[in-house]
C-alpha cells in the first residue's frame, strides 16, 4: 500500500541549535578535564597539547568554511572535512560520550514546536524519517524523546580496529539527502507527492524539492525568498527554554 512520509531535517530543524558543534565543543572539554589530576607542570604540558589541537581544528574548520563561502570548495565536501578531525577518537567511548551529550546537553534543546509537528503527521499515519548529514548513532539517541518508530537516514562513521577513521558513509549534502529519500521512498512504497520534507537551510532545497509539501523552517534570507517563488509553506519556530548553561553553548 502506497504511504505518505514527513521527512525531516534534523540540526536547526528539530534542534535548537547543531548536535555535531555541541558534541565537538564537549569533546574539547572532556580533553582538559582529562589533564586535571596530572603534575602541574605535566598539566601545562599536557593543555597546551589540547589547545593547540583545538585551534588546528577551529582554524582548519575556519579556513574551510571561508572556501566554501566563495565557492572553491563543496558543502559535502566541508562536512566530510569537518569528519576527518575525529581520526583515532575509540569507537566505544565515543558511543558512551554520545549518549552522555544527548542527556545532558543535547536533548533539551528540541523544538516544543516541532514535536507537535512530527507528532501530527504520526497522528494521520505518516511515515517519520530524520534524513541529516550529522552522526546517525548521535541522531539516534532522539528516538528516545521523539518516538522509537522513526527511521534516521545519516552518516556512518567508518572505523578500523575499533577506532574511529574520520571518514563517513552517507549523506554529506542536500543533494545526497534528495537521493536518499528517492531510495527509500522506492523501498517502502512511499508517494512523495503527497509527502513532507522540512529543513531550515539553502543547502537542502534539493531535498526539500523532493517532497509535495515542502516547508521551510526559520530559513535565512536565502531560503526564505526561494520558498516564496516556489511557494513553498515557512515556518517560523520558537527555542526552547534554555538554562545559562545550555546559552554558553551557542
């Protein structure tokens, strides 16, 4: 039997803000706390050490984000950039932090607004499928407030021995996610026509053109005039209340 689907977008579009960035930033801190207990002068050492990776990391991301503002590099390619940091980060300790970000940092910040979204199409039936170029197993942690029954289409972190390669498998671009959702709506029988799809960035009209039903989601000036000649619905959604903790994070 033919279905309809809402696919969605998730940084910015269910969450207040970018899981990857948070999850990234903890990492950073996790590193000094790391050092804490060590000699004084091993400590210096030893952030020293960690600060200096930050700022290769921050500036390389930098460099990387300026060449794609003028076109020299791809956003896939950027994403697939900013993948290559977490090189030789162990794959188990890494799934722990994940789990220890989502709880304490990450979970909070989905959109009041968007749950009754997501929960109004599964009210009339409709397939929910997350479609993001973030972590799928970072993703996935969100089944537990939004509802298991929804599927995540995402990056695959490769991993060698136990350890994280810095490379992923999976969508990298809204082009990619386009075809993702092409793919899986053969599979499961889905019409797209008289589907959903909802993200917040320019990057994604080729997956938001997939759906009958496109909607737009606190888009930037971009977007917004591109939804407007195609008619396309925008949504404007509120954050979610934040404590000063969760506000240092932006």
């Amino acid at each position: 039997m033919v279905q309809s689907a809402a696919f969605f977008d998730f940084d910015r579009t269910l969450l207040h803000g970018d899981a990857g960035v948070i999850f990234g930033k903890t990492l950073a801190r996790w590193g000094y706390d790391k050092g804490r207990d060590l000699p004084p002068a091993e400590r210096r050492r030893y952030n020293a050490q960690v600060t200096a990776q930050i700022v290769q990391m921050v500036g390389k991301a930098a460099a990387y984000r300026s060449l794609n503002a003028v076109g020299i590099i791809s956003r896939s390619r950027l994403v697939e950039m900013s993948y290559s940091f977490l090189e030789g980060f162990p794959a188990t300790e890494m799934s722990e932090r994940m789990g220890t970000v989502w709880e304490d940092k990450i979970k909070a910040r989905l959109y009041p607004e968007m749950r009754r979204v997501l929960e109004d199409h599964r009210d009339q039936g409709h397939r929910i499928v997350i479609v993001t170029t973030g972590l799928r197993e970072l993703v996935e942690h969100s089944r537990g407030v939004l509802g298991h029954d929804i599927e995540i289409i995402g990056a695959e972190m490769r991993q060698s021995h136990g350890v994280w390669e810095g490379k992923v498998d999976g969508p990298l671009h809204g082009v990619h996610k386009a075809e993702a959702v092409h793919e899986y709506a053969t599979k499961n029988d889905i019409d797209l026509g008289k589907s959903w799809a909802y993200s917040d960035h320019f990057s994604d009209v080729a997956f938001l053109a997939v759906a009958g039903h496109p909607v737009a989601i606190n888009p930037g000036l971009k977007l917004r005039l591109h939804a407007k000649r195609h008619g396309w619905q925008v949504r404007n959604v509120l954050p979610p209340h934040k404590t000063p903790l969760e506000q240092r994070d932006d």
